[in-house]
C-alpha cells in the first residue's frame, strides 16, 4: 500500500529534522511505543502497542533511519512483527523550511502480512492515515514545547 | 476464570461451567451435543451457526455463552415436535433448497424468523432477509421457493 | 415442488425430494467437526505469515509447555512422511518436494511449519500463538506473467524461470488456416483465481488402533478412496489398515478432490500421540491453504472467413499453478485445450501451454475445472468475432456448430463428441427471451442512452470423467449392489457425493431397474471399509460413470434372479419384471423378497449358481460424454455509477437424459450462481509481497440471495450413446455456461463506446472507468 | 476463530457497570457485532468485558421534549420496527434497516454501533443529518453533545476513559420533511462504500433546510455543509441538486481500498448524495 502526504510541524526546518532523528522524540510519537533502545547507529529496537478502539496488537521491531541528507530528507523504516500480523513501513520523509515552520512530506509504501492482512483490507488505509496523523500530532506537540 | 450458566436449549433446562470465551457456537455443538448448527465462516457473515434467543434469530458464532445465561435458545434441532417436521423443514425438503446441507440449518432458522415477523414476504423481502446467510450449493433460488412455499401454508 | 409418487410409476424423470434431506434439515446429519470421541485431541496448525521465507529458527518450548497441550511437530519431525502427491504426469514436468510441514524454507502465505496438539481447541488456538518462529523473508512473486520475466524472484531456486512445464498440442493446419483467412481478431482474456468456498471448511479425524496397527481416518473429501491409497503410502501404512470415511461433505466443487498435507499430517500426530486427533479448518485457512480455481492468462487469435467461418484457433495459455503440484495442477489447463474450439467446427487448432510457479498456494480443479476457462476463451473469441464481422452473435453460433449429421464428432483436440444437437438449447434460449423482440427493445434503449446489453454463451463440457487412459488415476467406477434377505436393496457407490444427490438418483434407477420401491433402497457411500473401491465425485462423473456401474450391477443380479426365479417356480421360461419373477407360461410369480430370502437360505441352488444375491461390477466408459446448452443474460448498465443489473438469465442445458429434474434444476441454478460469482465479484487478490488480500468473506465477495437473479432454466435432452442410461452430467454446466454470457452481455451493452472485452470480476469501478473514458479504458 | 480468554460481567443496573469500567483493558461489551468478530481473530483482546445489554435501563425509545431519546442497548431490529421511529424519524429507521443483516440488526446495538466509530457504519450518515445528540454518561457525571463533535476521527469518538454512550438523542421530525438514505454496498461485508444521508424542509416552493451527512467516504463521517448551503433557498430543480451535489467531495481525503479507490469513492458520493437529495425532496410535503 502506497501512503503519502505532507503535515505542518511548527519548528523550523533544522530543529524539525533532529527531532525526527531523536530516537527518544519518535518512541513519544510513535503511537504505543515508549521508548527506542539503539542497536546500532541510526537503528532501534521497538516494542509498539497499536490501540485503535476496540482493536490492539503488540508489536516487536526495529526502527532504522538512513540516507540522512541533514537537513532535508531521510528515509524511516520501521519493522514489526506480533501475533496479528507483521508490517513494514519505508518512506523518505522531505523537509521543506517555510518560515519558522517545516513541511514534512512523506512517500513510501507499507507492506503488512498475517491476520491484519487477510482481514483488516477495509480498514487499512484509514487505519494507516491515522497512525500517521497521530505521529504527526504528536511531534507537533513536542515541538511547541 | 470460568463461570456457570443456566440455558434453556429447546425446552429443557440446563447448566454448565465454561469459560467466559466460550463462543455460543461452540457450546452448543460441543457441551450441548447440539451439532445441527454449523461453523462456517469467523466474520459472522456465512450465518450457518444461526439459532434463536429469546425468539431472534442470532449468529451464535458471534455471541458467548455466558450472554446467553438465563435465555431460551432455540436450535435446528428443537423445531421438529414429536417427528413432525416444522412447516419449514418440510418446505425446505419439498423445493429442494439444499445441497450438501451445511449452510441449511442456519438458513431455516433465518427463514422461520422472516416469515415470522412476515407471513407474506415478496421474493425481495426474503432475498433481503436471507442476505446473512450464505449457501454456494443452490443459488438460492429454490430457498426462496421454499421460504414460500412455507408462508403460503402458515 | 416435488411429486408424490406411487409405486407403478417410472421414478427416473420424476422431480423426486431428496432422500438425504430429513438429516440435512433437521441438523441430524454428522459433518467432520460432529465427531466427538473420547480421549479427542484437537490439532491447530501454524502457518507462515510470509509469501517466501527462510526458516531460522523455530522455538516451540513455550507452546510445548502450555497446560493441556500434548505435542507440538515441527517439519523435522514429519520428514519421513509424504510428499503431498502430483497425480497429474506431463513430459518434463518438474515436481517440487512437497513436506507435509515446511523444514526450511517457505513458498506461500499459509505454508505450515508446525502442529500444536492440545486436549481442547482453545487451549490449542493458545499454544499456536505461543510457537516462535524466526523469518528471514524472501523476494516473491505472485503475478504468473511477472514470474517468466527474466529477473523475477524464483519460487523454487532450483527452476529460476519459474517454468514448472511446457505443453504443445497442434491439430490440422493452423498455419494455412491462419494464411487463407479474411479476418484475425486477437484478444487476451484472463480467468482469475476464486476461492472455492465449500461452505464446510477441510476438516479431519484420524484415530490410530494401537492394538490392531490401523488407522481410520475421517476427512471431508470428495475422493475417500483414493484417498486412503496414497495415504496409506505417504504414511508408510499398509493400505489395509487404513480406513478413510469421508460422513456427510459440506460441499467440495473440485477443492476437496485431493489430497492435501493435513491429511497426512493428522494421521502422522493420531499415530504418534495414540489419541484421536480433529483438526478442523479455519475460514482463513480455507481461503489460504486449501486450492483455489482458475488462474489463467490467455493470449487468443481466431482466424475466419469474411461471412463467419472459424477457420481456425490459437492459444497461449499461461496457467498460474502456485507454489506446489497438489493433486491435479498441471493437468487442469490441458482440459482447457482440450475443449478449446467449443462446439464449433474448426479442425485447425494450435494450443502453447506453460505451467508458472508463484508464490500462492497451488491452484487446482474447481467447479468446471479448465472448461469454464476455454469456453470463456471461445465464447468471448466468438463474440469479438461477430462484433468485428457485424454479424448478430447468435447467427454467427449457428453458422459454426457442429452439425447434427456430425456425430460422433472427432475434434481436432483429440476428442469424439458423443452427441449432440447444438443448436436446440439456443433456439429454446433465443425463444424464452423473445430474442428479436429484445434487440428492438436494446436499439430503443440504446437511441434513449442507456446501455442495455443482451450475451449469449453456447457452450460444450467434457464430463463423466471418464475413460482411464486419460483420467490420472484410472476413470472407471464401481458399484455393489446387494439384494438382502428380505428383499431390501443396498447399493454401495465408489461415487462419494457431496451434496448432488445421489442417495436419491441412484435410488430412482435402482428401484426402477428392480421395480422396487424407492425406499426399498439404499445407497450407501464414502467408507472404504464398506464400499469396495471407487474414484469419487468430481467432473460430473457420478452419475454416468457411477450410475452405469450400479446399472451393470443390477443386470448382473437380474440374470442371478431369474435363475432363482426359475427355480421357484419350476420353469424354463421365466421374465423378471415390476420386482417379481414371472413364468411366462403359466404366469405364476414370485416376488423378489422371496427369491432373495431362498437365494440366503440356499435349501437348493439353480445349476451353477452361488448362493446369495449381490453383485459387484467395475466400469470402465469407453468415451467421456459432452453436455451442451446456451445462456441468454441481459444486463443494463448504469452510467453514472457502473453497476451492472441483471435483468433475465435464461439457461438451457442439455445434459442428456435427466435422471431427477428437480435436482437437475438445482445443479444449475447453483453452478451459474458460482460463474455469475466470477463474472461479477469474486477475485482472490494477492499483492506482490504473496499477501491474499482477499483473505475472508469480509473482503472476498461470495454471492447473496440479494444480488443475483430470477434464474429461467429450460432443458433439451439429447441422450449420450457413451452409457445406458444416456445421461451426461450436470454438476459444472451452469458454472461453464454463464461467465461468458455475462461477460458477452455487458460488453454488448457498452459496445456504443467501442468497448471489445471486459476482464473479469467486472467490478463498477472498472466499468465506469471504462465508460468515462468512452470504452478506452 | 477463539478469543483470547477475558473476565465478563453483565451488571443488571448502569452505575454498576459504569463502576467497572475504571481499567484501560476493559471493554463495553452491547450488541458485540463489532468486538467479538475482532475478539474472535484476535484483534482485539480486552482483558474484561463489561455486558451492558442486561441493563433494561438502557433500552428504550422514548418521546421526550421534541426529541426521541433511543437507548444505547436499543438493537437496529427495534430502531427500524419502532412505530414511533418510523413516524417521528423516519429516516433512522430507514438507515436501521440498511445495517448488516437480519441477525445482526437483531444483536447490534445503536450505542454499540456508534461507540465503535467505524468509518463506513451506517447510522452516522443519518445521525448526522438529523443533527442528533449523544447522551454520555460516568459513574460521577453525564453530558450531552452533538453527533459532529462525537466522532473524532475512525474508530475514535469523544468517549472519556469510563464513559458509555446512555442514549442517541434525536429532533422528532417535522411532517414536511423529506428524508432519504441512500448507500453504496460493498458486495462482500455490507459496508457502505458510500452512505448518504439527505434531510430537506421546503417552505414556500424554495429549500428551507437541508441536511447531508456522508459515511464511507473518508476517514470519519461528516456533514457537507457546502452542499447544504448551495441548496438553502433553491428550488430543488435537477440541475440545482446535481450542482450541490457536486461539492460533496470537495476538499475531502476519500478513502481507498481494494473495493473502491478514492476517485471513484468521491465520484459514487457525488452520485448518491444526488440521489438521496432527490428522493428525500420528492418526501417532502
């Protein structure tokens, strides 16, 4: 599934770009991740707990930044695996200063597999949007703080 | 973490012990010894499990069994009286609105509750109220002959 | 509604209510997951969640230490037994090793890898979340045209091209064909995967007799007997202690005719665990693990004269076979060829198959088994022919069916048809529809914009599967008939039905045959512990191969009373008809039971005579027979939105002789109920990662009562010579029939905008796609 | 197809039930339509389950103040037979009888349905466009808000930790409005693909009032007020209503998935809202 789209974070466009590289600012926007423990540089392992009403499963992964491009554009990976399915998310995030405020952009493609793939079609899509909105929410947050 | 229900199951009472998960499905097939009605899907569209609760027709693959303590479940098995078959089961025979069968005991369960609330469906009102009950044998179409046939005798 | 019956009256051709049914609808009827045994074990399977994968590492400790849970297996452990059987042998043909549980490496979503055995199922479900395994995933491929391109990720590493074979099958001159024609219409038609859906899901009990050594064994199967043969070697067992009793069968349309690794694999867990073992399919499973149908990508070309004259036919036929042969695979496409030209009479043919591995679990027969796709094929090729020709569709059939004065008719595939009267299912069709009154009414619709479209498909099938030289595991049935002591009959089918009937068709000839009555008999089926031998139910083979054993049967036995009847009544000249024995001088009787009841007791025996009265005979049909028929759909589009409406079905069969109208009524409406289903909704879909997103009812569209038709059925009866009681199946007609006529019907209707052919399932969206970018799409 | 194992109760009186809902792993559990399938495949695994549908207090459809109260255990099968549903708004009874099938519309609850904020429910078109009100209650208090501010984005409504929906609050309808739902059924689920709910009150020959809601269409329903406002003080001619109609996917970020991309979503919504304008004019008196 192909995922794009583009959020307003209020800080300027160097200060958007470390947070979003700041293991310990993306486990606080990761919706149900706590925290990020570094297993090498740039990569993380993580635990998620993907709540959304009525619907929950708990992920194990990795979480892996790569083609840094400070401060401009990187490319986030994260990787997750649980009882319910796994799912694989890639995307090159581009930052764009306007004003004190950056445009984040995001282009990328989510793969998911197990029970959430075989029955969760109707509901992925929006379901992703969500998580992403949330993240997103979440960092602006953070910013403004 | 169990706890004990008490059910009536086609008029006779009874009480068991089961875990809070039990699925109604699964009690009735397997503590009640009531295979009639089937497991077919696990998204409470195929309607095979379908029995009565207190008079609605119910997917019991999508209720557990302890919603249904104290409630009076009526199932396939229930509804012929002394070898005498329901009106139903009789009509279902007659227009050969079965096949393998598997889908069938769900489907007059369903069909005795349309032409309760209706005694004179259309071919549209029952297309409709069979729309939670799936059968790949028939095309449905001798089922709804049967549905029917069976209000014309009520 | 059923006729009450008498017993003078003939019962063949009588619309009779089912034997089978008062267990059926009263919910007494045992299905697989009805057994319960004492001490019973209950099995869930773990699977792989990936579409290819390296297995690393498996931990089962955690699950193996679950209370109530009694094993867990993990491929290593089943190494020895299997591999799950290709009975299907094509030259070259390369065949994969296929465990019953993957060791290392994985092929499709679903593959299993590990079994929990529990005392309970909940318990089991548990424990299946409890087993850790360690993936290291794998590139795949799903689409079969992707997978022959080079660089394409390889489903076995062995076969980089994915090619699991090659077939040529060239008949007459195409070339010259092609050389000499006026016209050349090329199209690339695809049928696409379907989920077979029986209603009951794959399900198995295996009990292990620790003192006899023997093992019995319960699956919802189409096939108990052969079941039991390839069983018994894949589980290292002798095959006379193994017994396979297939109880009442929740429906199978081609998915329960195999034999699948989970077969195997609860005989292996009943033998080892010395407990009996359930195991009982999800729905999930079912969509993922069991086969599924279809799964072709055809590239036609049809040559013809300027007024109509096929003169000849080409296909490129790839067929997506998935990650494994399961029990037919590679055989299903050849069928395709096989009836590539239909009903027409065209010697020039040439048919290029190649076999494509994919990262999905294998495809296999489903209701029609490769008919449905060539007529598709032809039906849709006709059509485009007509359109390019400016011939009326129906004109264009007549001018190309075999004719009447042809039969039987060698094609140039290798086949005779039987017989045949191809244009009476269409006149009748044409009639009911009021066919040229309708095409008025479309050019009004038409002058108002309204896309109002009239299909028509004729089709033919290959059924009553059939002589063995061309069936894989021999093609002959059998039957035991046994008069009782009391005069009771019980005929034991090889035939295992699933929901066709049987009980009551068979019965129906029986009785007749006998001049019993109807309840006087019964048919007993599906336990190789009673019935001798059999193939099974598939291809609609039951009746015409099955019934016709049972027919021979019964003649065998009538030469056996006679002599007994002879006896009785002391004469030379004796005649056996309306159940009693008759001495046609002095027309003295004896009744059956009474010649049954002597024929036991055996005071005295006519010459050369055994005692007792039963007789088992095993046919072997010298030809397949050829059911034919036409079906008229008219659809309306709706322009704003795409959606289709189907305004009349009509569907004329000719299946020969029709044993019980009310079932034959039955089969039909119920096979174009699954083709309107491909037409229309259903598609497994796969995305490229091997992921079935299609993976439940919720998101795979099965269709409802709310969303089909009134079904008009007509029949003509053209009687088969191939076996003596004429018939020639029924079980695929309505399945092969429609999808061509729906599809024929919509294009028709957006033929305005120059729309040629429609993919299937013909969703809206790809409809008003097509109709948004007037017919370009 | 088994849950993970949970505990249960069924309280017979609210406040016990709303007592037992202080821990984050418990769930309300109405007509289960929505949770035990979840349950079942094990999406969902709360840790307790609170049974509400025993609570008698909590089924009911009464007329009170000019408005209907429906109670959150009320089941679609009762909202789409009510008698006084069926006279007093029509249109919730209409939409009732789109949900599911007829065993769920007997088991699925309107509390339920809501609560469960699914994007592609049917009530919330309706709910909507008939400008309901959700009556919320904790063991300490209760509130009442309007249907827009209740759903806040998919699967995601203003329910507070310890809060239940207690009843849906609908205006008892004007006898000159028409009303109308209209839906786009997903063949395999019998979700909307797009659900239009379309509420219109004349006066005087031109459109008094007019009310849209959408489901299906985008993450969480709403109400195109942009096509409200083009047909306030129309006269309802064909071209009008195709016009309004048009604005209804304006500016929305539609869904996509393998039954319905995006585009055709907003095109399908367009169509329908034109259809469920039309209908629910020609009700009008």
């Amino acid at each position: 599934m192909k995922i794009s789209g583009s959020y307003t974070v209020p800080a300027p466009r160097e200060r958007a770009y470390q947070l979003l590289q700041d293991p310990g600012i993306l486990a606080k926007c990761m919706p149900g991740t706590d925290q990020l423990h570094k297993l090498a540089e740039d990569e993380y392992d993580m635990k998620m707990k993907v709540v959304i009403a009525s619907i929950g499963g708990q992920f194990g992964g990795k979480v892996r930044l790569e083609d840094q491009h400070p401060p401009e554009s990187f490319k986030l990976i994260v990787e997750g695996s649980g009882k319910i399915g796994f799912l694989k998310g890639e995307g090159l995030l581009n930052l764009a200063a306007n004003g004190d405020l950056t445009e984040v952009s995001f282009d990328g493609e989510v793969q998911v597999g197990g029970t959430i793939a075989s029955v969760g079609q109707r509901l992925l899509d929006t379901t992703a949007k969500l998580i992403i909105k949330k993240f997103f929410q979440k960092l602006s947050e953070v910013a403004n703080n | 973490m169990t706890q004990t229900i008490t059910l009536t199951i086609n008029g006779k009472k009874r009480s068991d012990t089961v875990e809070p998960r039990m699925l109604l499905i699964h009690y009735l097939r397997e503590v009640a010894g009531l295979t009639g009605p089937h497991i077919a899907c696990e998204t409470s569209l195929c309607g095979a499990c379908t029995v009565h609760v207190d008079g609605k027709a119910i997917k019991s693959c999508s209720m557990f069994a302890v919603q249904a303590d104290g409630r009076n479940v009526l199932t396939i098995e229930g509804l012929a009286a002394d070898g005498k078959l329901d009106p139903m089961q009789e009509a279902f025979w007659n227009e050969h609105a079965l096949q393998c069968g598997f889908c069938t005991p769900g489907m007059i369960m369903t069909a005795k509750q349309i032409v309760e609330r209706n005694p004179k469906p259309t071919e549209e009102e029952i297309r409709h109220g069979l729309e939670g009950n799936l059968c790949r044998c028939t095309g449905y179409q001798h089922i709804v002959n049967a549905v029917k046939a069976a209000a014309a005798k009520a | 509604m059923a006729t009450t019956i008498t017993k003078s009256d003939t019962l063949v051709g009588k619309r009779i209510r089912r034997r089978e049914d008062p267990r059926l609808i009263t919910g007494t009827a045992t299905y697989v997951d009805d057994i319960q045994m004492p001490g019973m074990h209950h099995a869930v399977i773990v699977r792989s969640p990936h579409g290819a994968a390296r297995i690393k590492r498996i931990n089962i400790k955690k699950a193996q230490e679950l209370p109530g849970v009694a094993a867990v297996f993990i491929g290593k452990d089943t190494e020895k037994v299997g591999p799950v059987p290709c009975g299907a042998s094509l030259p070259g043909l390369r065949v994969p090793h296929h465990h019953i549980l993957a060791i290392d490496r994985v092929y499709f979503v679903g593959h299993p890898v590990a079994v929990v055995v529990a005392t309970d199922r909940y318990i089991a479900r548990d424990a299946a979340d409890l087993v850790e395994v360690d993936w290291e995933p794998l590139p795949t491929v799903t689409d079969p045209e992707k997978a022959l391109a080079p660089g394409a990720a390889a489903v076995h590493p062995e076969w980089p091209d994915n090619t699991a074979f090659t077939y040529h099958q060239e008949g007459g001159d195409v070339d010259k064909a092609f050389a000499q024609a006026d016209v050349v219409v090329k199209q690339r038609i695809t049928s696409q995967r379907l989920i077979p859906s029986a209603m009951e899901t794959r399900g198995v009990v295996a009990e292990w007799h620790t003192g006899d050594r023997a093992l019995t064994l319960h699956s919802s199967t189409q096939i108990p007997h052969l079941l039991r043969t390839i069983l018994a070697q894949m589980l290292g067992l002798e095959e006379n202690r193994l017994r396979v009793v297939t109880p009442e069968v929740g429906g199978g349309f081609g998915s329960k005719l195999n034999v699948y690794a989970e077969e195997a694999l609860m005989g292996f867990v009943a033998m080892k665990i010395g407990k009996p073992i359930k195991w009982i399919e999800s729905r999930r499973e079912n969509f993922t693990c069991t086969i599924q149908g279809r799964g072709h990508v055809d590239y036609y070309e049809v040559a013809a004269k300027r007024d109509g004259t096929i003169l000849g036919i080409k296909l490129k036929l790839i067929q997506d076979l998935g990650a494994y042969h399961q029990l037919l695979t590679p055989a299903i496409p050849t069928l395709s060829v096989l009836m590539m030209p239909g009903i027409y009479n065209c010697q020039n043919i040439r048919a290029d198959i190649v076999g494509v591995f994919t990262n999905a679990v294998p495809t296999d027969a489903y209701r029609g088994a490769g008919r449905p796709e060539a007529t598709h094929g032809i039906e849709r090729m006709v059509d485009i022919l007509a359109a390019e020709l400016k011939m009326d569709p129906a004109d264009i059939r007549f001018k190309n069916f075999v004719s009447n004065d042809a039969f039987p008719y060698a094609t140039a595939t290798g086949l005779t048809y039987d017989s045949g009267n191809y244009a009476a299912p269409l006149v009748k069709a044409m009639d009911m529809v009021s066919y040229k009154k309708l095409r008025q009414e479309q050019a009004q619709a038409r002058t108002d914009g309204r896309f109002l479209g009239i299909g028509i498909s004729t089709y033919g099938e290959i059924c009553a599967l059939g002589p063995s030289p061309a069936t894989p595991a021999g093609g002959w049935e059998s039957a035991t008939v046994k008069i009782e002591p009391s005069g009771k009959v019980t005929v034991m089918t090889g035939a295992s039905p699933h929901g066709q009937g049987e009980e009551t068709t068979f019965a129906q000839i029986a009785a007749d045959e006998l001049g019993v009555g109807i309840d006087d008999v019964l048919v007993v089926h599906g336990d190789t512990a009673i019935v001798q031998y059999g193939i099974g139910t598939f291809g609609s083979r039951a009746t015409a191969v099955g019934g016709a054993a049972m027919y021979y049967a019964i003649q065998e036995l009538k030469e056996k009373i006679k002599k007994y009847g002879a006896m009785l009544l002391e004469s030379d000249n004796v005649s056996f008809a309306n159940g009693a024995c008759v001495d046609n001088k002095t027309g003295k009787s004896v009744p059956l039971a009474q010649i049954a009841a002597a024929s036991y007791r055996a005071m005295k025996l006519p010459p050369n005579t055994e005692p007792g009265l039963v007789a088992t005979y095993f046919w072997e049909p010298p030809n397949f027979t050829f059911p034919f028929g036409a079906h008229i759909v008219v659809t309306e589009v709706d322009r704003e939105t795409g959606a289709i409406a189907l305004k009349r079905y009509v569907a004329v069969d000719d299946c020969g002789k029709i044993i019980n109208p009310l079932i034959v009524d039955g089969q039909v409406h119920g096979g174009v109920v699954q083709g309107l289903g491909q037409a229309l909704w259903e598609q497994a879909v796969y995305d490229d990662t091997g992921q079935l997103i299609t993976g439940e009812f919720m998101d795979y569209a099965l269709p409802k009562a709310s969303n089909i038709p009134w079904l008009e059925t007509g029949h003509t009866e053209t009687p088969s010579p191939v076996n003596p009681l004429g018939v020639k199946g029924v079980g695929e007609a309505g399945t092969i029939g429609c999808s061509p006529a729906v599809v024929n019907s919509v294009v028709d209707a957006l033929s305005p905008l120059g729309v040629r052919h429609i993919d299937m399932p013909m969703t809206p969206e790809k409809i008003w796609n097509l109709v948004q970018a007037g017919g370009k799409a | 197809m088994i849950a993970e194992n949970f505990e249960y109760s069924a309280p017979t009186k609210l406040d016990d039930a709303l007592r037992q809902l202080s821990n984050e792993d418990t769930k309300v559990l109405a007509g289960g339509m929505s949770l035990i399938p979840l349950m079942k495949l094990r999406l969902a695994a709360p840790g307790q389950l609170v049974d509400i549908g025993r609570i008698a207090d909590l089924n009911f459809i009464h007329e009170e103040g000019g408005t209907l109260r429906i109670g959150a255990t009320t089941t679609h099968y009762q909202v789409e037979n009510s008698p006084l549903v069926r006279s007093r708004c029509p249109l919730l009874a209409e939409a009732a009888s789109h949900i599911g099938d007829l065993q769920v519309r007997n088991m699925g609850t309107i509390g339920g349905s809501i609560a469960h904020a699914d994007p592609a429910a049917d009530y919330p078109a309706s709910l909507l466009a008939l400008e309901a009100r959700v009556a919320l209650v904790t063991a300490k208090s209760k509130r009442e808000i309007p249907i827009a501010d209740f759903f806040v984005d998919t699967f995601t409504t203003a329910l507070e930790p310890g809060e239940i929906v207690h009843a849906v609050v609908v205006p008892v309808e004007d006898q000159s409005t028409g009303t109308s739902y209209q839906k786009v059924l997903q063949p395999a689920s019998g979700f909307a693909i797009v659900g239009v709910a379309a509420r219109i009150r004349k006066s005087g020959g031109k459109i008094a009032m007019a009310r849209v809601g959408v489901t299906g269409l985008s993450g969480k329903p709403f109400r195109a007020t942009q096509v409200e406002k083009a047909l306030e003080g129309a006269a309802g001619s064909p071209s009008e209503i195709q016009k309004a109609a048009a604005l209804v996917s304006d500016g929305v970020d539609a869904n996509s998935d393998l039954h319905a991309s995006a585009d055709y979503r907003k095109h399908l919504a367009r169509v329908y809202t034109m259809r469920a304008l039309a209908i629910a004019l020609s009700r009008t008196a």
